[in-house]
C-alpha cells in the first residue's frame, strides 16, 4: 500500500475509535436518563416524606452530575 492509503486508513479507524467511544457515552447517557424517569415515575406514584423526597431529589443531581460530566467527552 502507499503512504497515502495508508493514511486514509489510520484516519479512519481513528474516527471509528471516535464514533465507538461517542456511543459508549450516550449509552451512559440513555441509562442516566433512564433511572431518572425511574425515579420521577416511583416520586409521582408514592406519597413520599420529606425526607425521601429529599433523598430522591440528591438522587437525581447526582444523574444530572454525571451526565454532565460525561457530556463534555462528546464536544471534545
């Protein structure tokens, strides 16, 4: 092969390396969200004390958190 396939080759499975990693994160992503509808469902089914509103609202900023954070691998 020359220099140029080659090139084209490894730049492809660069960006194969990209797009997999990409998913990983949005399955991460879809599963976050998932829990949170979970949750959300359980919190409008159930009369909930103070107290297990509370827990489930940390619950939820810790979903948001880690979305977030995995987010910024996406625009990278």
């Amino acid at each position: 092969m020359n220099t140029n396939a080659e090139g084209e080759i490894e730049l492809l499975k660069e960006q194969l390396e990209k797009v997999k990693q990409q998913d990983r994160i949005l399955e991460e992503i879809e599963n976050r969200l998932h829990k949170m509808k979970d949750i959300a469902t359980y919190a409008t089914d159930h009369r909930l004390s103070a107290q297990e509103r509370n827990q489930l609202n940390k619950q939820m900023q810790e979903h948001q958190a880690a979305i977030k954070s995995v987010e910024n691998y996406l625009t990278k």
